[in-house]
C-alpha cells in the first residue's frame, strides 16, 4: 500500500485542516491511550528506537544506518528491526540483500541490510527475538515508537528541519501521530535533520522540557556530483519528493523533467514507458533516489532497462558533531544495564 500524506498536512490556517479537526481529537484519544497503557515486551539486548513524530519520511534510515555503523565501530553487532512498509511479505524474515526484492521486503530494509544484519517482522518482539537468535546484541528500531510492543531503551526523535510537525493536528487533519505532548514524554532525545526552521518552535518546546536536541544533516554522496551541469529528468517516490529535487539543483544539474510518487511506490510499466521515453525525447539523464532504484531491482523489461539506465544520489546521514552516535549508544546501554538492574 502507498501512503501519500495530503499536501494541506504541511500548510497552517487550512479549512481542511479545521473541518477535520473533529476526527484528529478521536484518533488523537485512543493513540493517546494505548501509549499510555502500553505494556511493553522486553528483550535481553538494548533497544535503540528511531523514529518520528509525524506520517512520512523524516530521514529514520539514514540516521538508523549511520547508527548501526557507529554501533559495529564500537565492536557491537546491531540489528535493525524493521516493519518492512511497502513489502508483501507477513512472515518474520532476515532481509538478504542478494536475494529479496524490495516488492517483498520493503525498500527501506533492502538499503539497511546492506550495511546491518535486519530482520523485517510485523510481531517486533517476534523480530526482536530473532534478531537475537542471529547474534544481534543491540537492536535499532526503524520506527514503532507509537506501537505497544516492545520496550526500548533509548528513544531518538528525527524531526525535519523544513517541515517539522507540519500544521500541528494530529492524523487526519495533519501529520502528528500521537498527542505530542505524550510523544515528548516517551522520547529521549530529538535529531534535526536539515536546514529550516520549520522545526525550531517544536524543538524549543523540547529543549524546555530537558531533551537534548542533535543535529545533523543528510548529503550526497559518491559520484553523486558526476550530474553537475546536466540536464535531467529527475523522479522520486518518497514522503517528499522536493527535498530530492532539491539536492539534485544543489548538485548543479538542470531539472527539465519531474516525476513524483507516493512514498514507497512500485511504478507501473506506464509510468517507466513516461520516465524512458520523455528523457529520450528531451535528451535527458536520469537521476533518482536510492529508495526509488532498490525497488527497480529483480524485474525483468522496462524496468531492468530504466535500473540500468538510471543515475541513483546515494545519500548518508552526518551528525553536527561525531560524538553524538556515541553519546546515542552509550545512552542506550546504560539505560540498559539500569533496566536489567531493576529486574534483579
């Protein structure tokens, strides 16, 4: 299923927003509820949460894999559990990058697992478990902040720095998904991700509440600046799209064409004919995310051809300060450690 957030999610003074407002107070109650009355399963390793306040992207997978590569510099061996959204597989599974597709495993974890062992699981303590069983001693949550299901240990918070909350009500009027009053209360600490300051009345409302505030910003990488003083057609399934088109122009090409889609969206033979023929008919490169390519991998046809003939912006997560993943994970291993002390 593709989930695309409304555009007036983003926007503040939306009628949209207001007529809605009535079914946001229900959602809001019952999300509001079951964090309450969450009563979490724990696992026998630190859990490190990364996740976000609103619907959509935030930059949760550059952080978990810049993360997950501090944790095995420090010698750990961490584990990533992953919902897999935007996958078909129900089965708790070991995502091997070699084989699985992202139409089975989800885009997101195909990325992760090139660089940490990960596990795609719609039971996380299930997920937990094997993760466990395959050797993992730290566990990363890519999302399930908001869910019931299992305890962490250290809880990071990814706002954008452009969009932060968007108009501040909850799903469906906006992009929130719980009371973010409560969501504070659970978080250890928040990561901007970005330039903007479209979080900044957000993140001063944290910050007065005791959290710390990281920063970090996500940038190309590789030969991503081989596009410079080209012409292309640049397309992009992802919460937003615009940010995309936006480090393509920073990397000095010339955007003729835009194709957006719906975060995690698996393009028809129709919308890979478009993508070929107008850069064809225009002369153009094609660039696209990491996200949008991995999904192009295992087919056969157009879209084996468009995989081959696309240029793909890789893109890491670097924190303002290199300390910061290391203040990340010793928090979460003392948090650890007093957890298992109150066991006994």
């Amino acid at each position: 299923m593709v989930s695309e957030a409304p555009p007036f999610w983003w926007k503040k003074g939306d009628p949209r927003a207001w007529l809605l407002a009535p079914a946001s107070l229900i959602y809001g109650y019952f999300a509001g509820r079951r964090m309450k009355n969450a009563k979490r399963a724990e696992v026998d390793v630190p859990v490190i949460c990364v996740g976000n306040f609103t619907v959509g992207g935030a930059g949760k997978t550059p952080t978990v894999i810049t993360l997950a590569r501090a944790a095995k510099a420090r010698g750990l061996k961490p584990g990533v559990l992953s919902r897999g959204y935007g996958g078909s597989m129900d089965r708790t599974t070991v995502v091997d990058p070699d084989h699985h597709r992202a139409k089975d495993v989800g885009d997101e974890p195909l990325l992760i697992a090139r660089e940490a062992l990960t596990v795609i699981s719609r039971k996380r303590l299930e997920g937990a478990r094997m993760l466990i069983a395959e050797g993992a001693d730290l566990i990363i949550m890519d999302d399930g902040f908001q869910s019931a299901a299992l305890r962490f240990d250290y809880a990071l918070m990814v706002i954008d720095g452009m969009r932060g909350i968007g108009n501040g009500f909850l799903v469906p009027a906006g992009p929130v998904r719980a009371p973010t009053t409560l969501q504070l209360a659970h978080a250890t600490a928040l990561l901007k991700l970005g330039d903007g300051t479209g979080a900044d009345p957000f993140i001063r409302i944290a910050a007065r509440s005791g959290k710390p505030v990281y920063e970090g910003m996500v940038q190309p990488v590789g030969d991503a600046e081989a596009i410079s003083g080209k012409r292309v057609l640049a397309f992009a399934g992802i919460a937003d799209p615009r940010k995309f088109y936006r480090t393509v122009e920073e990397l000095g090409a010339e955007i003729v064409a835009r194709r957006s889609f719906g975060d995690h969206q698996h393009l028809s033979d129709d919308e890979i004919d478009d993508i070929i023929s107008t850069a064809e008919k225009k002369d153009l490169t094609i660039v696209t995310t990491a996200k949008d390519a991995v999904r192009l991998g295992g087919h056969h046809g157009r879209a084996q051809e468009l995989a081959g003939r696309v240029t793909v912006i890789h893109v890491e997560m670097a924190f303002d300060s290199p300390t910061t993943p290391r203040l990340i994970i010793d928090g979460a291993l003392a948090s650890f450690r007093k957890r298992r002390l109150a066991k006994g």
